[in-house]
C-alpha cells in the first residue's frame, strides 16, 4: 500500500469518459528498456514499481486494471553508430508503441512503467497514432531533444523528443536508421508540447529549446517554478497546451530532487519537491484529460536501500495522483 487507507478511500476524482471508455481501465504496460543509457538497474523499475502494489494502488481508484506485462526490449543484434544500441532501441520502441496501440484503442488510460526514458519513442507515438490531438507535458531535468549528431554522450535517453519533433535526419541513423522507419508517421508538433522541470540543459539543448519556443512550444525551467509557483507554471503549461485533446504526461523521475528522488541515472539538484510533484499529477487528473503517463527512469541499483525505497514509493504515489487521489 502505498498512501494510506484513509486517503485512498477518499480518492477518486472522475475523470471525463473522453478520451477512456467505460468502465474506465488502466492498462498497465511494463517497458523494461536499458539501452538508452549506460547504468544498469533501470530494467528493474516496472517489477519493484508492482511489488510496491501498483495495480492495488490503481484499483483502489476505482479503475478496473489489466496488467499486460512486460514488452520485450531487448529485440535484435546491436549495430555501431553515433547513436548507442540504435538497432535495440529501434526495434524495442517499435514492439511498445504496437502494445500502447493497442491499449489506446481499446480506450484505456495507457500506463507505461520505464525503463529509461528512451521509452517515450513508443508511448509518445502510440499515442499520436490512436488519439492524433494528443498534447504532452514533458516533466523532466533534462530536455531530452538531443539528435544523434548534437548529443554529448550518444545515449538515447536524450533523445526521444529529437525523433518525435522530426528534428533527427535520417543520414545521422546511418544503418540503423531502418529500425525507425515506422515513426516516419509520427509527428509531435511544437505548440502540442509543454517542458516542465528544466535545469540541466547542455549548450546545444540551449539553442533546439529556444527554437522550439520560436515555434510554439511552452518551455519552462525551474527557475519559473521558483519565480511563479508551480501552481502558476502548470495552469500556463497547460493553458498553452489548450482544452482540446488529451493529454499524455512523460513523467522523468529526475525532475524531482535527489533529496526525494535519489534512485535515478542523471539526478540534478534543484528539482521539484515532493508537493510540487503531486501537485502537478493532482492538476493533470483535474483536468479528466489525461489519457497516458509513462514513469521512467527509476534506478534501484543507484541509492542505497532506503532512497531506492523512497523512490519507487514516489513514483507509484505520483502515478495515484495522475489517477485522481486527492488529499479531500
Ligand atoms: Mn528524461
């Protein structure tokens, strides 16, 4: 159990039939990807995020659960090239867009366990391709919209929001650039996209963000969260994003601060506290919109015991507030 009774019973807000069917079900869907990033452990998160009673968590919520298990990540023979384990990542992503697809379609809310954050490739487009007005709020220290010609490391995990915006050329995939051709369809257009949590943004970043500012997106660092309030910076986020479709959240357990996130690959100080965190899942569930959260980069292999702990139990209270406890 991870609130307590007493609120878990006063939970659930109701969320809008549109864009879920009735009886409105979560599909929960375990991406177990390791491969956009070096540091082993992240593959564990979708089995510790269960154990910590996930789906107990969402039933209580008066959600129906199906839990459709593990999408195997780990897909084909790795090929050399400017982008890390291209072929993996590829392929992967490809198998968890089909599983969200699916789950879309059924018109279940779309639950995705990482993994690291590379996953976004197939749940961000899963969800363009079921639901095409989809708008997502991308919650996270880091940017994530690297290519493979501007990254510093070659990691995929910095690199998602690249593919989506089309912002990757085929010619910097070399070989592998055919393990991507099924997002040749795919496209996450500027103003339907909305940053919140930056801080650790690398020179080249620098430049794509304000270019994507240029072209509509809401871009917003901690500094505003420091200035306004999240309060503020979530209601313009999501003004920004308008009221007309649904909303798919990319929740980067990074964006949270080590003190209360210590189990992640790229912690950065400075990050969302414990309230601000819930605070914005508590706004996405008001807004009966949010039809797809994926939670990614927890690592229990990077904190001891009891900061491992904290974190899973963070990240499966986020996912409650995404799903409408409130505190009253
Ligand atoms: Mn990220």
């Amino acid at each position: 159990m991870i609130r307590g009774t007493a609120l878990l019973r006063q939970a659930t807000r109701a969320f809008a039939s549109w864009p879920l069917a009735a009886p409105r079900t979560v599909s929960i869907i375990g991406a177990p990807q390791q491969f956009g990033q070096p540091r082993g452990g992240v593959e564990n998160a979708p089995k510790l995020l269960r154990q910590a009673g996930l789906a107990e968590t969402v039933a209580n919520l008066d959600w129906r659960v199906n839990d459709e298990g593990d999408v195997d990540m780990q897909t084909t023979q790795d090929v050399a090239g400017p982008l890390r384990h291209a072929a993996q990542i590829g392929h992967g992503s490809r198998k968890l867009m089909e599983a969200c697809v699916k789950a879309h379609a059924r018109g279940n809310f779309v639950l995705t366990l990482g993994g690291d954050h590379s996953v976004a490739l197939g749940t961000v487009s899963a969800a363009l391709k079921a639901r095409p007005s989809t708008k997502v709020l991308w919650v996270d220290a880091h940017a994530d919209c690297n290519s493979p010609s501007t990254s510093p490391s070659g990691n995929a995990h910095g690199m998602p929001l690249a593919f989506l915006l089309k912002l990757v050329q085929s010619s910097e995939l070399g070989t592998a650039s055919s393990a991507f051709a099924w997002l040749d369809d795919v496209r996450l257009a500027p103003q339907n996209l909305a940053f919140v949590g930056l801080r650790d943004v690398d020179a080249e970043e620098r430049k794509i963000l304000l270019r994507l500012r240029e072209r509509g997106a809401f871009v917003s660092t901690m500094h505003d969260v420091d200035r306004r309030g999240i309060g503020h910076v979530v209601d313009t986020a999501l003004d920004h994003l308008g009221d007309d479709g649904p909303l798919h959240c990319s929740f980067d357990v990074d964006s949270c601060d080590p003190l209360i996130a210590p189990a992640t690959g790229t912690a950065v100080r400075g990050g969302l506290t414990y309230r601000e965190a819930h605070f914005l899942c508590e706004a996405l569930a008001a807004t009966g919109r949010l039809g797809s959260l994926d939670v990614v980069e927890v690592n229990s292999a990077l904190a001891d015991p009891v900061g491992a702990k904290a974190t899973v139990d963070l990240a499966a209270g986020l996912v409650a507030s995404a799903l409408g406890a409130v505190i009253l």
